[in-house]
C-alpha cells in the first residue's frame, strides 16, 4: 500500500502559547493531524515518505494546511510551523512561502528528524523566510544543528526547550541550572526561550520562576482546532520584572530603508548623529553614523528587546568588538520592529545609580 497516498485526510491543530509574565495566550503552534486508515500509524507515513524520498511533499501538504488559518489567527498572536531541516530547500517547501508571501508573525521551526552537515547550507533558505518576515526557531540541545555552534550559526528568534529537559524540572537541580544557562545565552543573542511540554503545576510555577518568557503543554492546553483556549486561566509571573529597562532609556534616531536615504539625513540635518537602517517589515539591521553612510559601510546591529534590563544591555555593549562598542543598541518590541536607540552613555550613568 501507498501509505503517503493514504494519508489524504490532513487537517489542523493548535496548541496555544503562553506568555509566563503576563499569563495570556500569545501564540500557537500549529501542528497537522492525519486520518489514517486501521492498522497504519502517522509513523508509519513520515518512514514511508522518507524511504520514497517524498518527505518534502507530506511537509508541504502539512505546512499548507496550518497557514491556511493564518488569516483568523487571534489579534497579537504568532503561530509556528514545523519543517525537517533537509527539506528546506525542496522546490515544493520553496513554493509553500512563495505561495504566503508575508511570513509576520510566522516562526518557521527546524525539527530534529535529520541532521545537516553545516548550518551554512541553510542560509539561502532562512534569509529567504526572515526577508518576507518569518523568523527562526530551533529545538535546543540536540545532536544535529542544535549544538551551540550551529545555534551560534543558525542566530534562531526563539530557542525551544523540549520536554526531556522540562520533565520533572520543579525536583531537578540540574535542569533548572541548564535552563537559567540557556536563558542567559538566548538573552545575549536576541533570542525568546519557550518551554514546551508542560504537563504538571508544579513544571510551570518552576520555569517561570526561572524566568523563561513563553510556555506550553497539556497543562495549560491541549492541541485542538483554531483555536483552542487555555484548559485554566494562569497567573502572571510572581517574578518582578527588573527596573530599570532598556524602554526607559530610549533615544529618537530616524530609520530608513536604504543607505543612500541615510547620507541624505546627514548631508541635511547636520545635527543628526544616528541613523538606523531598517528591513521593509520594519526590523533593524545596522546603526549608521555619517561616515559609514557615506561610505556605504554597515555591520550588523546589536539589537536588544525593549524590557532587556538595563545591566544586561550594558554587558552585551561592552563585550562587543572594539570597533562596534561604543555604537548605540538598537532597541525593538516583542516583534523584532524597530522602536528606538539606547547609547551607551546612558546605560552606564544608569547602571551606575
């Protein structure tokens, strides 16, 4: 039996995610849901469809189905998609975002079901996902690319802790000491840390207080269709948010999409000393000053989030490279959008206080 034909009935699921701070649903992961007939298991179809070398076309079948329902998805929410690693590039996952040509509010996930050989091999497929406003998600501590080099590589939007690492948290000494670990990386590397497979009270009350910022599970849902609301309502974080923050710091600097647009600020208003180039979705990529625009030079921008305490901003400033360490941070909301400067004078006055 053709068991990937078999497969025909796909429809979708969502289980919803929480923001630990504020404890309200703001995204959902989207996952697909097979019909099959007796005796066959979704196993089954994914051993057969890589055996055939169709795994592509499951994925994209999969993939179609969930962003169908982009379009009622709930108001400040973000939906993720799963895709193999390997079938990134297949012409028939390429058409899949051709076909949603705005990916906002899109995390496009790299399951572990293959390994690759180099994160390198996968930058033409994530510039083309981030360049039409998708971001990157990776499940941590794995054997393929998500060893901390290849995180380093991949520079992912979101870092998921799976439920081997979750399990039993609230009693392990252990895994709460790896995740407050990975939180700090992913704090330095503009990167959320999302705890899934939440099945106890006990699990969540630990990881918030951890201070991981996004969580997921049977606990506070189950999978269901579009779209499912929490099983309880879920108290915001006990844990007091830090003060000061990089959002009370912030500096007005004009954002263009070009630098040519920014040589002309300078040239204009000489008063200008900073300029930030923006993407077309509004996300920051360099911080210009008026000799780099005129030379046409950028680098990449440091970017921190808007409520980055004001210390672990002024670590991530200082321990750049000495070319770059005394530029100004680039400061952006929870969507990876452009919302102002920070300069490092003001958060060393600030830290100082």
């Amino acid at each position: 039996m053709d068991v990937v034909a078999a497969g025909t009935g796909v429809s979708a699921a969502f289980q919803p995610i929480v923001d630990t701070a504020r404890g309200i649903v703001v995204g959902f992961e989207g996952l697909a849901r097979f019909e099959m007939p007796a005796g066959i298991s979704v196993e089954d179809l994914f051993a057969q469809a890589r055996a055939s070398n169709r795994s592509a076309e499951v994925e994209a079948r999969c993939l179609r189905i969930i962003l169908a329902e982009r379009g009622s998805v709930p108001a400040n929410c973000f939906i993720t998609v799963n895709v193999s690693p390997h079938v990134l590039g297949h012409e028939s996952i390429r058409q899949v975002w051709q076909d949603n040509a705005d990916l906002a509010g899109v995390f496009v996930e790299l399951t572990e079901q293959s390994a690759i050989e180099s994160a390198a091999d996968l930058e033409p497929e994530l510039d083309a996902i981030r360049g039409a406003g998708g971001l990157i998600a990776v499940d941590d501590l794995g054997s393929g690319y998500a060893g901390l080099s290849r995180l380093l590589a991949l520079k992912p939007e979101l870092i998921k802790l799976d439920r081997e690492l979750i399990q039993g948290i609230d009693t392990d000494e252990a895994k709460r000491a790896l995740v407050e670990m990975i939180g700090t990386f992913a704090n330095r590397i503009d990167c959320w840390v999302l705890a899934e497979g939440i099945e106890t009270a006990a699990e969540y009350d630990t990881i918030t207080a951890l201070g991981v910022p996004l969580a997921q599970g049977y606990y506070l849902a189950r999978p269901g269709p579009a779209w499912p609301a929490l099983a309880k309502p879920v108290l915001p974080s006990a844990v007091p948010q830090p003060v000061p923050v990089v959002r009370d710091l912030l500096d007005v600097a004009p954002a263009v999409e070009s630098v040519a647009a920014a040589a002309r600020i300078f040239t204009d208003h000489a008063e200008v000393r900073t300029v930030v180039l923006i993407d077309h979705h509004g996300r920051p990529r360099s911080v210009l000053d008026s000799e780099s625009a005129h030379l046409g030079v950028t680098t990449d921008a440091v970017r921190v989030n808007l409520d980055t305490p004001v210390r672990d901003a002024l670590l991530r400033a200082i321990t750049r490279d000495s070319t770059q360490r005394f530029d100004p941070l680039i400061a952006t909301d929870n969507a990876g959008r452009y919302a102002g400067i920070v300069r490092l004078e003001r958060l060393i006055t600030t830290a100082l206080q």
